[in-house]
C-alpha cells in the first residue's frame, strides 16, 4: 500500500492535527493543533520519502533546538527530555560549539581520510585525560554502532591470537548495541535474527540481573552467587570460560535505564581477570556525563578493558571512538580496516568544545545534582500514578519511567506510545523508544525549574488519557 494513503506515522502517531489546550509558560510553549496544519503537508512528504522504519517518532517538524528547548516554525516549543536520542549533553547548539565550528570551518581541514592531524590528535589527547586508567590509546570512527562493530572485531582478533579456542563473546537479554550485522547480533534476546538464518553461533546471551520487587532482598552474595550459575550453565551448554573472549554490557540498559547490581558486574570482572576475558562497556549512550559520572560503569567501581563512545562526545556531529590499551587497540594490521569520515575534522572541533563545556560548567557534577530533583519528582508522579507507573529507574539525568496497564499491572507498550504523544501536546518532548518505557533524558543544561515543570507535565499528560 502506498504510504500516503495511510497515516503519516501509521505505527505510533496521528497524521491529523487535534487539538491541544493552549500553554504558555517561561519554558514551554504550544500555541497550534498538533501535529501543527501548517506542517502536515510536510510530514506527508516525509513519510512519501522515507521509509516506514523511520517514521516512528512524534509528527513534530523540528525547526531549530537551543539549550534545553525544541521549537517548530509554528510558534511551539518544548521541553525537550530526549536530548536527540541522548546525544546533547551540553545542550543544542551550545555557542561555543557553534563558534568552534565556524572558526574551523574558515580555517581548518575539510577532510583528512586517515591521515594525522593536529586536531585529531589533540582530540584523542583529552578524551585519554579523561578516561580511567588503563585507555592509551583511541581508535575513531563515526557512529556508536561502528564502534561497536570495531570492538567485537577486536575482541576475537584478540581472543583467538590468545588461544584459538577464544572466539565466544557474551552479551545480555534485552541489551541495545547498534544496528550494524555484529552490533545487531550483540543485541536482543539472542543471536538469532529471523532475517540472519546463520548467525554467529559465538554469540551468546546472559539473563540480565535485573533489580526488582522480587530480587530486593538479594546480598552481594547471591549476585555474585547469580553470575557464577549463568557461566556454569553456559559451561554445562557446552562453552567453557576459557573458551571465552569477551563480554559486551550495556552500562545503564538502555530502553529501560536499568542499573546492573554492583555486586554481579564485581564478580564479572574478577571471573574474567581470572578467564582471560574482556569486558567491553558500552557508553555510547551513558558516557560523557550522562549519569553524573564521566562514564557511566565507574558507578560500578570496576575497570573496563574498551570502552564503547559516541553521542554525548560532540553532543552534535556525528563521532564515536574504542577506547582502551595498545595491545588490543593494535591486534588489527594497518589498513586492514579503514574509514572515510571517522573523526572528521568539524566533528573533531565540536568535541574538543563540548569537552570543555563540561569541565568548565561542572556539568558532570550538575547531572548529578539534578538527578537527585528528577529521582525525587518521578518518584511522587509514580506515587500518583501507582497503576499506571512501576518503575522508575535510572540515575544522573537518565531516567526511565516503566509503564503498565492499570489493570493487569503487565508492561504496556501502547500506553507508553499514547503517554509520550499527550506529553508532546503538552509541550514536553520525548522519543519513543517502543517498548514500554518513556525515557527522561533532558540535556545537562537544564534548568532545575525547567526540570520539575517538564516532570509536572508528564503527570498533566497522563491525567489526560488515565
């Protein structure tokens, strides 16, 4: 069927415009019918041009975006708890990245393939600084699921120079690495996809350890007790842990912002300093200040062997990195593997700028801060929503609100999707992450009264359809 005889966003959102009550405040504004009539000609062209895959979010045309707030050419703004998908950590369009930008544009190189640079090189410089211990060396690319493709093909290019039997990598259920052939089999419940009839058999999926009602009471003890069964049960499967290279975690969970127990990723690591393995630490979405932390698995207290960056690097361009030692980052051979545009020079300057807007604004301690109000303003939205609201999960200023139907107490996916377009006529700006989740992940900037308003919708949104 052809898609301009559907709705714009046939799988989540309204292709026609309702009407929205009227809002005008110091940090929202929304002053038409959503999706706005004089943008519905141009989302029909969107969904003529692109395909369906990508036509799943809000049917808000976006006009510019600064600081903490999203505005379309109607007159609307919102606040935006989605900085793009996680990614604008120092906000939209932060003036000194802006101006970084156009001074390099003026002066600098537009393109440089592989070779060095005075700015690559300078970029790589501070992200060592600022990474823990142990990461000498940088390897750049684009796109977070590039660098996750990158270290899954460094893991077993290590593993199997180790001991030819090293070519198994775990990973956990409902974990999100990327979209890419490796990074996609990294993700999901397990490595078979319908469309993949002969997936990596090496790839292999480890319950996730999650904190619930039901495991409240558990002691370090029984986590730790929790780890060691999953790897007898891969060793009684038939994968010995010296057979494996790697275990890929998603830091913080993604659709869900959900935390691993310290006390399981600590017994991870010693097992694995005890096998021989790696533990990969994907923070293309945690990293960067993101949980009030420079990187998201120092809540932990353990070490990483590679650390996984995008997104929050630059907070605009795209750019992702591996991060981590000489003898993992150098198992490749040069030109073995090359890229075209990985730290592409404008991308480069954005991220030397959004580094030091972090430092400088503290903002890695202000996420901190502000994720105590936001804890504390969920918390009573799901006080006042018991039924509707399980969970609410995260730390730092990402955050996850579990959404259940009211009367089974059972994840509910479409409520999450109706909840996130009553906020956005509500003038507060979300992703739908389709699952049952909606994601509060406002950029570092915002102001603390900004914060709880756009919180205090949320609730004002779902008053509207509970």
């Amino acid at each position: 069927m052809n898609n301009t005889s559907q709705s714009v966003l046939a799988n989540s959102f309204p292709a026609q415009p309702e009407p929205t009550a009227r809002i005008e405040t110091q940090h929202r504004r929304i002053v038409t019918e959503l999706p706005a009539p004089a943008t519905v000609k141009r989302l029909a062209d969107a969904a003529r041009v692109f395909p369906r895959v990508n036509c799943y979010q809000p049917p808000i045309i976006w006009d510019r975006a600064e600081g903490y707030q999203v505005f379309d050419e109607t007159g609307n703004c919102w606040i935006d708890f989605s900085s793009t998908a996680v990614m604008t950590n120092t906000g939209h369009g932060h003036p000194e990245i802006r101006e970084a930008l156009r001074r390099h544009v003026d002066e600098g190189l537009l393109a440089q393939f592989s070779f060095a640079s005075d700015i690559r090189v300078q970029l790589a410089e501070k992200l060592l600084a600022v990474s823990p211990p142990g990461c000498e060396k940088v390897y750049f690319w684009t796109v977070g699921s590039e660098a996750i493709e990158c270290a899954f093909r460094l893991v077993c290019e290590w593993g199997l120079r180790s001991d030819p039997v090293k070519r198994h990598v775990l990973t956990f259920v409902g974990d999100y690495h990327g979209w890419t052939l490796g990074a996609h089999q990294l993700s999901g419940n397990d490595a078979q996809k319908p469309w993949l009839p002969n997936a990596d058999d090496g790839i292999h999926h480890l319950s996730f350890p999650r904190l619930t009602a039901q495991t409240a009471d558990y002691t370090d003890a029984d986590w730790r007790d929790c780890f060691d069964k999953q790897i007898q049960q891969l060793a009684d499967d038939g994968v010995s842990s010296t057979e494996i290279a790697a275990v890929f975690i998603e830091t913080f969970q993604g659709w869900g912002a959900l935390p691993l127990p310290v006390a399981f990723v600590q017994r991870m690591r010693e097992w694995a300093d005890e096998q021989g393995v790696l533990l990969v630490f994907d923070e293309v979405q945690t990293g960067f200040g993101r949980t009030g932390k420079w990187f998201a698995h120092e809540h932990y207290g353990v070490r990483a062997d590679l650390i996984c960056v995008g997104k929050g690097v630059t907070s605009t361009l795209p750019l992702a990195a591996v991060l981590g030692p000489a003898e993992i980052l150098d198992v490749l051979t040069p030109a073995e593997i090359t890229t075209t545009h990985a730290a592409h020079p404008l991308s480069c300057a954005a991220a030397l700028a959004n580094l030091r807007i972090l430092e400088e604004e503290q903002l890695i301690s202000e996420a901190a801060r502000k994720g105590k109000i936001a804890r504390e303003e969920l918390e009573a939205l799901r006080a006042r929503f018991p039924k509707h609201i399980s969970e609410i999960s995260g730390t730092g200023l990402l955050f996850a609100i579990h959404v259940s139907d009211p009367s089974t107490g059972e994840p509910r996916v479409e409520l999450a999707r109706e909840w996130t377009w009553a906020a956005v006529k509500q003038g507060v700006m979300l992703f739908q992450v389709n699952r049952s989740t909606l994601k509060v992940v406002p950029p570092l900037v915002i102001p603390d009264d900004a914060l709880v308003e756009g919180i205090h919708a949320l609730g004002d949104a779902l008053e509207t359809i509970a």
